[in-house]
C-alpha cells in the first residue's frame, strides 16, 4: 500500500457475535490503530445485515433511538428499540421476537410470536416514518410472520371464528384469513425487507427446514411447521388471491421464520439483501470515498460469509471503488483465494494471537486492540 501522504482508515465491521459489538469491534480497533499510527484518521462505521444488531447500528450512524414495550415472543412484555432519523426509520425484529428475547434456556419452536414486531412497526408508524428499513434475522419463530401481521390489524380465525393461538404450530388450524384490517398507513410507506438470506416460505430450504433446528425444533417440530406455513400461504392465497403463492416462493420468504413472507404479502414489502440496504441506509458510499484504507470484519469469517454477510458487502463495494480492504475476524475459515475473490486483501484472526478459542471468545477486546495495531504497523507505519 501507498504510505505517502495522509491516511483515513473507515472501519465498516460487523458484530463478533458473543463477544463484541460493532461499535466496541470500531472502538477497539481505533484503540489499537493509534497506539501504532497515533496521527492516522479514523472513521467508524459499524454495520450489520439486517439482523440482530441492526439498529445499534443505524444509531451509531446517527440515527435517533426509540425505545417501546412490547410482546416479546412467548408473550411477555420487552423493551425493544427501533431507530429513527429524517423520515426513514430501522426496524430490528430481533428486537421483539429474536432468540435473545427468550428466558435462558428456553427455546419455544412451535409457540413464539412475531406479534411483538408488528407492535414495533405500528411505533415507527407512529413516529411518522415514511420508509421502514425492516431488518429481519435471529427470530426466535417460526410463524410466518401471522403474529405481526395480527398486530397490524389482520385476523386469522380457526373453524370457530376464534383467533388462532400464537405460534407457528398452531397455523394448521387457520380456516380464515382477513387483511382488510391492516393498518391504513402501510399503504403509504415504503416498506424494505432487508435479509441476508433469500429462502422461500416452505420445502426443503424453507424456514422450517433449514433454520427450525437453530430454533429447538426436532425434526417432528419441522414437518409440523412446514405444514403449518404451507397451509398459512394457501388460506391466504383463498383470501388475496395469486400473490399469496408467488410471494411464499419469492427470494427472502423464508427469513426469520417466515416473517419476511408476511413482510412481502402482507406490508407490500420490497426484498434486498440486507447489507446492500443497510451501506445505502447508513452512508456507507461518502465515507468510502474519504477513506485510503478499509477495514471490515466479523467473529467468524466463513462459507457463510460469502453468501450476504457484512464483511462481503463492505468488500465489495470498497474494491469496486478500488480502495483497499483488510479483515478482522475471531475465527478465519476461508481459504485465501476465496477472500481474494471477495476482494480482502488480507486477514486478521484474533485466533493468531490467541490459539485458545474459549479466551479469544473471553479477552476479545483486548486481543482486537493489539491486532488493530498491528494492522497499524503493517499498513500505515
């Protein structure tokens, strides 16, 4: 790399999930660059895909956070926050129906509910947003996105006209679906479904197949919830007409347990992958263009990575503005063609300076510190 005149060093990362945050994984690394380059410019922009750290985030980026009580998935109230700034508003459903939500240990695969997530978009509605970022990831459920649509204004009645029971495993006892009640506003807001995976509804890489597992749900759990979502679309499709079908096979259906089909056929959301969204959503393209050197990174660089995660989109868009880009990383388990056809230069895995995983995971901060000045010494000294 050219070291002659000034450096601006961007660090674009993602969370290292159980260890840091982005915005700690930007402060540790800056900690770590000026102990090596104490002069060198450093612009934080932490990022994420549209899951869970979605909205810590767009705070960082300067957006205003709210903070409301609503449903977390099996119910209970939570404190769940949504961001907000000049009309566009970041709507995290972690937040409200992510594992997180969850009491330690537990894992509800057939019963938690999205409901608490419609109640976080009525708030950003509330709050007058015209365009809802709607970053879907890290569910705790499986229900097709019923519950936040319910939330919104929708019904869904079984044979005795009673509301189905929350959850995805109640959906085979949908007889009726009525979305005339949705909350008039949606009409008029742009809604995006930002996801970084682009699984149908149902099948063998639907949301019950491919990711009910993560959720605790035994392969009898999964059979029951396929079916379930696959009854869900078809009642809707009584009640809507084709779309219901073509949006339960449409790219992003299958995010979050299925929310991300109610977010298309029920909010007339739009899909995109998550990072494209979020860079767009967070002024990534002007601090790119400041910077001489990009730095990107999440806890595991790995197969998944590749396929919609934050450091690939940071990657991307920095090398087709011909800027160079490093990676940290916890754990790095690609080899270096594939990150060179992603267009990282070179990696950084805490794992080098500490071989033991279980204190890497314990000591990441500090550990990011030296590695960020040793980027320092390799990069900018």
């Amino acid at each position: 790399m050219n070291r002659t005149g000034s450096q601006r060093v961007l660090i674009a990362a993602d969370k290292f999930k159980g260890s840091l945050t982005a915005v700690q994984v930007a402060e540790r690394l800056t900690a770590g660059l000026r102990r090596a380059a104490p002069l060198t410019e450093v612009e934080a922009l932490p990022v994420a895909d549209g899951g869970d750290g979605t909205v810590d985030a767009a705070v960082a980026a300067g957006f205003e956070r709210r903070e409301v009580r609503v449903a977390g998935p099996l119910g209970d109230e939570v404190a769940a926050a949504f961001a907000l700034r000049d009309g566009t508003a970041v709507v995290e459903m972690a937040e409200a129906s992510g594992l997180q939500r969850l009491p330690a240990g537990v894992l509800a695969p057939l019963t938690a509910s999205t409901y608490g997530s419609g109640e976080l978009l009525r708030a950003a509605l509330d709050a007058g947003a015209r365009t809802i970022v709607f970053g879907v990831g890290g569910s705790a459920t499986t229900d097709g996105g019923a519950g936040m649509l319910a939330a919104l204004g929708a019904r869904f009645l079984d044979e005795d006209g009673e509301p189905v029971p929350p959850g995805g495993g109640s959906l085979d006892r949908l007889a009726t679906a009525d979305l005339s009640g949705l909350d008039e506003r949606l009409s008029s807001v742009d809604v995006v479904l930002a996801s970084d995976v682009d699984n149908p509804l149902t099948g063998p890489k639907g949301a019950a197949a491919v990711y009910g597992p993560q959720k605790g749900a035994s392969p009898e759990d999964v059979a029951v919830l396929d079916a379930g979502l696959a009854h869900f679309a078809a009642i809707l499709e009584k009640a809507i007409g084709p779309r219901a079908a073509e949006h339960a096979a449409a790219p992003g259906a299958g995010a979050a347990g299925g929310i991300g089909y109610g977010a298309l056929v029920g909010l007339g959301a739009g899909f995109r992958p998550g990072i494209e969204v979020m860079l767009d959503v967070l002024g990534f393209g002007p601090a790119l263009e400041r910077a001489t050197l990009v730095i990107t990174g999440e806890g595991s660089l790995d197969e998944q990575t590749l396929h919609g995660k934050a450091p690939a989109g940071v990657a991307a868009a920095a090398r087709a503005a011909g800027k160079e880009v490093i990676a940290v990383c916890g754990r790095l388990a690609l080899a270096p063609d594939a990150l060179g056809r992603a267009g990282i230069r070179r990696v950084y895995p805490l794992t080098d300076v500490e071989p033991d995983v279980a204190r890497c995971i314990a000591e990441a901060g500090p550990i990011l510190e030296d590695v960020g000045e040793r980027i320092g010494q390799d990069f900018l000294t």
